[in-house]
C-alpha cells in the first residue's frame, strides 16, 4: 500500500460531482430522435476519451425529456460493460447504463477521466454479482478515491494527454509504415 501524499485527499465519487444516470426517451416515438443533440450509449464509448458524436442523437424534445448533461461531463459504464469512461465533450445525454459524473469546479473532468480509466478492476470488484454486473447509482456514489488538490489535477491530466496524443500520433505513424 502506497502513502497518499498529505495534500491529497480520499472522497467518495460524489464528492468529484453530481451523480447522473442516464435515460432514454420513448423509443418509439420519432419527435425524440434523429435531432442532433449526442446521446451516449456503451456502444458509443471506445478507445477515445472525448466523445463529440455518437451514432444515435436527440431531438430538443428529447433531451428535455431525460435531461440535459453539460459540456465536460465524464461517462462511466455501469452496467455489464462496467468501466469504459469517456468524456461528453458536448451538451447531451446518455442511457441507463452509464452514470455521469457532472464535475464541481473544483474537480478536473480529464483526471477524473484518467481516475476511472485506471480503477477499472476496483469498478468490477464493487459491482454486484448477478446475471449481469451492475454497479447501482447509490454504491456508485460511495466508491472511494485518492486525489490531488485541483491544480495538481490539472497538471497530471496534461502529462497524460500529451502522452495519449504521443501515443496516437506513433500509432498512426505504424499505420502508414505498415501501410508502405
């Protein structure tokens, strides 16, 4: 077990943001879809940390329906797929299956991005065992993490961005050389 530096504090998820489990609109009803408003599903989050489109989107009929997530939230998987996170660079929504962490303003959406992206076996070892795993909003909330004071945060999340953006960069670099 490692020390915690004495500027980090240890929190429980909803003390990073509001807790928000996503929704779907009626499905059968068309005024709620083919709109242009990103509605997130597990399906929509890959290997990409921002999501600026998604293959289903919302009507302005539909989002006020099941509620409007801000700009910057951060999408965690909850249910079966538990553990792919993404961050909603757009004003959208998503489904049931995935709980939004919409950040206070002292929380940096890009760490807690990389908090979870990291903790993704700490996620499978507190959800519930039943036919599909499941973490429930309420056990969600009360997870507990290790972090840094904002600033720190911010700086952590850059180092791992430019690494991430490194990474990207040589892989495509692969591409074409295999291409060649």
């Amino acid at each position: 077990v490692g020390v915690i530096p004495e500027d980090w504090d240890i929190n429980r998820v909803c003390e990073f943001g509001k807790i928000v489990t996503g929704r779907t609109p009626p499905t059968n009803d068309k005024k709620y879809w083919n709109g242009n408003i990103p509605w997130v599903t597990p399906s929509d989050i890959t290997q990409e940390r921002d999501i600026y489109y998604t293959e289903r989107l919302l009507t302005n009929e539909g989002i006020e329906v099941i509620g409007e997530l801000p700009e910057n939230s951060v999408l965690i998987t909850c249910i079966a797929s538990i553990g792919k996170n993404a961050i909603l660079r757009l004003p959208g929504g998503c489904n049931q299956q995935i709980n939004a962490i919409v950040p206070f303003a002292e929380t940096d959406s890009d760490f807690i991005y990389y908090l979870f992206e990291i903790s993704k076996n700490y996620l499978l070892t507190n959800s519930g065992k039943t036919a599909t795993s499941i973490i429930s909003k309420s056990d969600f909330e009360k997870l507990i993490f290790q972090h840094p004071p904002q600033l720190e945060q911010i700086a952590i999340a850059a180092v791992l961005s430019e690494m991430d953006a490194e990474i990207s960069a040589l892989e495509a670099q692969r591409a074409k050389v295999q291409a060649l």
